[in-house]
C-alpha cells in the first residue's frame, strides 16, 4: 500500500512536469512563430521627415501702358490693378536631393525667364538649383504684364522685350525662393485628390469626340475635375503650405479687362492664404497656398458655354462662329454675370474643394526626391508609332484656326474653326510680307493649313523656339510632369498613364499619383493628340511641331520615368542648351512726362467720396494721378490704402491695399498728358461700422530744366462712414 501511495504520487508528479514541459515547449513554438511572421510581414509605413521651405513674394509688373499676355489683344494694355501678381515657391529636401516648385501668377514661364532666373540662382546659391530639380510653372492669367520672350512671335504681341516687364517677374521669382530657402525646417507632406464639379467646360467638344471611342469611355467626363493637394506641415502637424492642381483656363477675366488680374486661380490662393493668416493683408502671413495650372489646353471655366452675343443663340458646334459676325460674336460666358463675378464663382469653388482636400488629407508621402532633365530639339524628333511606321516632329508652324481664336476670346478677323485649307487672300498677304511656307513644312504640318511657318522665319530672331525642356520631378510616390506648353484633356490623360506605367515597373513606386504642371519652364503654345490636331480648332492649328507633337513629349517624358524608376538618370544625355538671345528689341516707347490740370496739385481729388456707404455699397473716389510707370518697381508697395479709424489709438489702420480683392485701381489716361486714378472699394458685408478713408499713392515726371524728375505723392479722399443701415444711425 505504501508503495502504490509513493508510485501514485510520482506518476502525478511525473505527468504534472509532462504538462508543464508540453505547455512550455508550445509557448516557446508560439513566440518562434510570432516572430517569424513578424519578419516576413512587410513593416507598416513609416512617418518620414523632409526638409521643406515656402516662400511668396510679390512679382507684379508695371500696371500701366505694357501689353497684357495671354490673349495677344493690342488694344489691351494695362491700366491699373484688380488683384496683384505673387510668386509662390516650394522647397522639399529628403536628406540626399531637393527640388523646387514654383508657380507664379503669370500667363506662362517663358524660356528667357526660366534662363534669367536660373542665372540669378546660380550666382546666388551655385549648383544647389538648377535646371535639372528647378520646376517653374504659370498660373496662365491672361490678364498680367506681358514683354517677358525672347522670341519673334511672342515679342510682337508683347512690345518686344519689356525689361521694366521682365524684371519685376525674375526678381518675385526668385525673392519667393529665397524665402522658401531661408525658411527651410523639418515636416511632412501629405497628399489628396477629389473631383470639382460645375467649374470647368470643354471648349473644343468637337476635336475630344475625335478620340477613339473606346478611349472616350473610360471616362465620363470631357475634362478632368481632379483636384490634387499636397499638404506641407511642420513636425507638430501645423500647415505651412499646400500646393494645388487644377485643369482649367484662369480666364473668367476677358481680354476688355484693362487692370492687372491673378483671375480665378489667383483668387483661389487669396482665399486659402486669407483664410490660414487670419487677419493679414494680401501676400503676408507664413502659410503660403500656391494653385498651380494643369492640362488646361481644351478647359474654359466659362461654363454658359459659348452664345452669340448679338442674338444669344448657341454659336455653330464644328467652327464656333455666329451667322452675322462670324467668330467674334461667339463668346463664352458664366457662370456670373460679369467677368468679376465669374472670376469670384469660380475661385472660390476651386478655394473649397481645396480647402475641403487639405483638411482631410491623411495620406502620407514618404520615399527619395528625384529628377530627371533632358532639353529637346523639338523641331526633329523620330516617334515610333507602331511596329512598323515611324513619324517625326516638324519645324514649328501656326494654322489658319490659331487666328480664329477661342470662344475665350476671337479673333477680329474672319478665320474660323476647324479650318483645314487656307484661304488664298490671307495666304497671298503672308507670302508677300513673310514668303510661303516650304512644301517640306507643309507636308509635315498636314492637315494644318500653314498661316505662319515660325520655324523658317528667323528675322530679327526666331520666331518661336526649337530647344524645349522636358522634366518630372518626383517626391516619394508624387510625380510632377513640368510640361511646355498648354495640354489638352485627353493628351493629359494618356500622359499620365503613360508615366506612371513606367514609374511602377520600378520597385520604388507603388500607385504613383501623377500630375500635370502646365505652362512650365518654355512656352510653345498647345499639345493635342493625334486625333484632335486633325480637327483643326485653334487648339490643335497652335499644336506648333506638327501632328505628332503628343507622341514626341510622350516618349520624351516615359524614357525620364523609366531611368528615375531604373535609377539610371545619370545616363540621360542633357541634350542640346537653348540659346540666351543677347539683341532683343524693345518697342516699348519710355513713359510721356505728367501734367495736371491748372491749379491743383498730383494727388487732389477731383470727385470726392460721398459721406456716407451702407456695407455692400461701392466707395468711389479719383485723384489727380501719375503714370503708373513712373512708381518703378512696384513690388511689395501699393497704389491705395482704405484705413479705418481707431479711436483707442487715435490712428488709422490699413484694412484694403491694391492687392485687396475688395479694391480696383483704375488708371485712366487723358489727354495733354493728364491722367487720373479712380479707386473703387466694394465695402465687404463683414465691414465694420466706423470712419474710413481712401489714399492713392504714386509718382509723377517733369523736367527740371532738361533734367526729368519723378516726384512721390499721396492724396486722400474725404473721412466717410460705413453703416449698417441708413436708419437708426
């Protein structure tokens, strides 16, 4: 019994320590596993930490007398100021490279500006920026200074090359990089996309249905309303900057404005900036909103859609003309009931679909920074077009249809839409004063019919450029595409899918987003595709190297994705440089002297203000002026002041400057010299109820004997008062 007793208790003993041994030993088995697994499972994305600068800077031009550029009208010259011209830069550095973005308020970087500006970097910070990680890029208001190209073509429209024009654009370009530059500091970027509806319309629905159809159903829609944010924050989540692309024309101002205008994108970026410094006047404040152009070439934000004006009836479909008039008639419109309206609609839809994507972008971007550069020789490259047929580039031309205009803005003269033969009255006129185009050029172009051969037209300089810059520059997964020129919907489309094929046969880039910065770095008009330039609008007659000028820049822009996905851009040969014109002409003639009516002086009033506005009412007061010229540069400065008393302090306050988009300078120039300035303040519904007053400032020139002298002076109008109501005061 005994010995059961001790054998029972060893047998319970001994299987108590099995148990415990098996138990252990599954534990153990457990953890192996875990831990096995926790290696092969790929690692969660980490937060990663980049080197990022903002920067904007004033690069408003002369506001008085220069050709505006973008709609290449003669009678529009400027005239004053709506809203002003900013430069905004971006700065991001992963460690190893950085690259830069700019978008400035202006109708287009041209290929003088880009070399001014690279040349001012250079000298200012070496080989850090240059054209190889330096991306500049148009907002395309039609409604800012022009003179700014140094080729033929562009500076006929512009008065030939406008240093007074130029120099204001360089020196805000790259103040705002050296902003960013100073301004560097660790944060992260995060990206987002959403779609914006009722703010943008084909103008060209014929040439797109030309797009093969299977093509067509890929979408439903005949622009893209894709609306792309990258958020800049600091390390503690707060925003810095944000940058915004959007494909659509920023011109809701038509060609009779006469005032210097950011139009609708740059009112975009008011509202944001406004918004984020709280409590700053226009273009100060460190939050910094830059809404950059995208493929835009076939994109109206007039969405009325186009009507002849003299009967209201729609404009003919195939060549957007009108039975009595022709294309000047036919004008598109909306969605306001002026341009200024339809610039604040339209501004302030793509402020808040903005806004909307900063605010709920979580996405994080993390991976290298890289670039590729190649420059092109345009005029001559070989397309593959299928296994068997080649095609290439031609010398650059414009087509009768580029005279036609858009439903934007027309022509004067009876070219219309769509045309694919010439018209011999017009063709004889250019063979007499130009000569014909070659038969070479014109087989080349066909089915353009040749108005102007730019190509084969080299007095005094060429008339367009033949060297064009080619670039992506990538943040980890974001791919920006700096195109040349103006390209249409589905160009765009193809362009992006194209790249981002290529970019994810690389291990670096999983869904890589990727978009379109137009009017970057040279301008060379619009890029259709192959299907639309047979059409012939204006679009595709100002698709200036030929039919096959999508599938050049297609090839040009995979072979860059393909050696950043291979990691092979060292071997990419730069190609050859454009040339940096030294003769350039000025047809700009220097600004008359100033005279003023007898017995006042510059800066009186000459129609007073009224005593008393109601908020929602127009304050208007016009003074004696100067030509605007005269100020010089005019950046960071202003024009008009609306100051509001502050009885505390027994001082006035600026609340509106000439950037404001409550104010309109307007300059008018009289005759014998004299000249007045009418400031109108539209007195916002938020105004509070108090004392205001308007000033004007600027500069007259008279001779001082043969010497001329530019004179500083100021005016004001009258102390009035801004009420709620009329009743009860």
């Amino acid at each position: 019994m005994g010995d059961r007793k001790c054998c029972g208790i060893s047998a319970a003993k001994l299987i108590l320590s099995v148990l415990l041994f098996l138990v252990t030993g599954a534990c153990v088995a457990l953890i192996v596993v875990l831990v096995i697994r926790e290696t092969d499972t790929d690692p969660e994305p980490q937060s990663q930490t980049y080197l990022i600068g903002v920067g904007r800077a004033d690069c408003t031009g002369s506001a008085a007398e220069i050709p505006m550029m973008g709609y290449a009208n003669s009678q529009q010259k400027a005239a004053g100021i709506h809203t002003r011209l900013y430069s905004r830069a971006f700065i991001i550095d992963d460690g190893n490279q950085r690259v830069l973005f700019v978008t400035a308020d202006i109708g287009m970087i041209s290929q003088r500006l880009r070399l001014e500006i690279l040349k001012a970097l250079q000298e200012k910070y070496g080989d850090l920026y240059r054209q190889e990680n330096v991306v500049l890029s148009g907002t395309h208001t039609h409604c800012g200074p022009g003179g700014y190209f140094q080729y033929t073509l562009f500076m006929i429209t512009g008065n030939g090359y406008v240093k007074e024009s130029t120099e204001p654009v360089v020196n805000g370009i790259v103040k705002s990089i050296d902003i960013a530059h100073r301004n560097m500091k660790p944060g992260r970027i995060y990206v987002n996309k959403g779609n914006l509806d009722d703010s943008s319309l084909n103008r060209s629905p014929h040439s797109y249905m030309n797009n093969p159809e299977d093509e067509r159903n890929r979408y439903d829609r005949n622009t893209d309303k894709q609306v792309v944010v990258l958020k800049f924050t600091d390390l503690d989540g707060d925003g810095i900057g944000m940058i915004s692309w959007f494909a659509v024309h920023a011109v809701s101002m038509n060609y009779t404005n006469r005032m210097v205008s950011s139009d609708n994108m740059g009112y975009a970026s008011y509202l944001l900036e406004q918004d984020k410094n709280f409590g700053e006047l226009p273009g100060q404040g460190s939050f910094v909103a830059g809404f950059s152009s995208s493929n835009l070439g076939d994109v109206s934000p007039n969405t009325r859609g186009p009507h002849c004006i003299n009967t209201g009836l729609l404009c003919d479909y195939l060549n957007s003309s009108c039975p009595v008039g022709g294309t000047k008639m036919c004008k598109a419109f909306g969605p306001g009931e002026d341009m200024f309206e339809s610039t604040r609609i339209i501004g302030h839809n793509i402020f808040m679909k903005a806004k909307e994507l900063y605010a709920t972008a979580v996405n994080e971007v993390t991976g290298s920074v890289q670039f590729a550069h190649q420059w092109v020789n345009m005029t001559d490259v070989t397309v593959q077009l299928n296994d068997t047929h080649t095609g290439r580039t031609c010398k650059p031309a414009l087509g009768h249809s580029f005279a036609a205009g858009t439903t934007d803005g027309g022509g004067d003269l009876n070219f219309t839409q769509g045309a694919v033969e010439g018209d011999p009255f017009w063709d004889g006129i250019r063979d007499a004063l130009l000569g014909p185009p070659s038969n070479e050029t014109k087989e080349c172009h066909h089915p353009k019919p040749i108005l102007f051969s730019t190509g084969e037209m080299n007095w005094p300089l060429p008339w367009h450029p033949s060297i064009v810059d080619v670039q992506i520059i990538t943040i980890g997964s974001v791919a920006i595409l700096a195109i040349p020129g103006e390209m249409t919907t589905m160009a765009g489309r193809r362009l992006r899918a194209a790249v981002k094929k290529e970019l994810e046969a690389g291990e670096k880039f999983k869904n890589p987003e990727v978009v379109i910065a137009g009017l970057s770095n040279v301008y060379t008009h619009y890029i259709t595709t192959f299907e639309e330039y047979q059409i012939q609008r204006y679009e595709g007659a100002s698709t200036i190297f030929g039919p096959h000028t999508f599938s050049a820049y297609l090839q040009k822009f995979t072979n860059l994705a393909r050696a950043i996905a291979q990691e092979k851009v060292s071997e990419l040969p730069a190609g050859p440089e454009p040339p940096f014109f030294t003769n350039l002409f000025n047809l700009m003639p220097a600004a008359a002297y100033d005279a003023k009516p007898e017995n006042t002086s510059f800066g009186d009033v000459l129609d007073q203000v009224n005593s008393i506005y109601r908020q929602g009412d127009v304050a208007t007061v016009t003074f004696v002026a100067g030509n605007p010229r005269h100020s010089g540069d005019i950046r960071d400065k202003t024009f008009v002041t609306v100051e509001m008393y502050d009885n505390q302090t027994d001082s006035w306050a600026v609340v509106h400057n000439d950037a404001s988009w409550e104010t309109r300078f307007h300059w008018l120039k009289g005759s014998n010299r004299r000249s007045n300035a009418t400031v109108e303040w539209y007195i916002p519904s938020s105004a509070p109820s108090g004392q205001y007053r308007i000033r004007h400032f600027g500069h007259y020139k008279q001779l001082n004997g043969l010497r001329p002298v530019i004179t500083p002076y100021e005016g004001s109008s009258e102390i009035f008062r801004v009420v709620s109501s009329f009743y009860h005061q």
